[in-house]
C-alpha cells in the first residue's frame, strides 16, 4: 500500500462511497477481496493513459470459469503514486 498510494489517497466504491487514506483502503480492498477470495481480476484491454489518468477495463472470476462481473477503473496519479482510484461495475462483454 505504501508504495502504490498517496497517503491521502481516495478510493472511489459504487456501494459504499469514498474511501480516503492508506489504511481506509486496506480495509475496504479487505471487505471486497473477502466477500469472493477466491476471485482474480484480469485486465481485457491495455490500460489507456492520457495525462496523469488511466482506464482499466476488467473482468473478475474463478480461474477457469467465465467471468462472473466486469468493471472500469479509472485511475489519477500524483507524484508516481495513486491519487484515486474510482471503480465502476460494469455489464459483461
């Protein structure tokens, strides 16, 4: 977490709303993570950067089993580091 995002970092969740600093999204990335663990995101496009932003599309499932969600996060850096991370939910391709 240190290395990845700003100490006051925000992390943006369609359910539960903003999330702000290291150990708030540790948290939340904890409760997500611990609803489907055995889940794994996998980006289904390159990221596209523009500026200090970027989109993520991905889609999220058991290994080996088609995907059961997808999503788009879109990402602003600051410094090297993630400034915010905004996570939509998406319909399946």
């Amino acid at each position: 977490m240190d290395e990845i995002w700003n100490e006051d970092g925000v992390f943006y969740d369609p359910h539960s709303g903003a999330h702000q600093s290291r150990d708030e999204i540790y948290r939340i990335a904890g409760i997500i993570k611990a609803d489907h663990p055995e889940f794994r995101y996998q980006p289904i496009t390159e990221p596209e950067v523009l500026g200090n932003s970027a989109r993520v599309k991905w889609v999220s499932g058991r290994p080996g089993e088609p995907p059961s969600y997808a999503g788009t996060d879109f990402v602003i850096a600051k410094d090297g580091r993630l400034a915010a991370v905004y996570y939509f939910i998406d319909e399946l391709p």
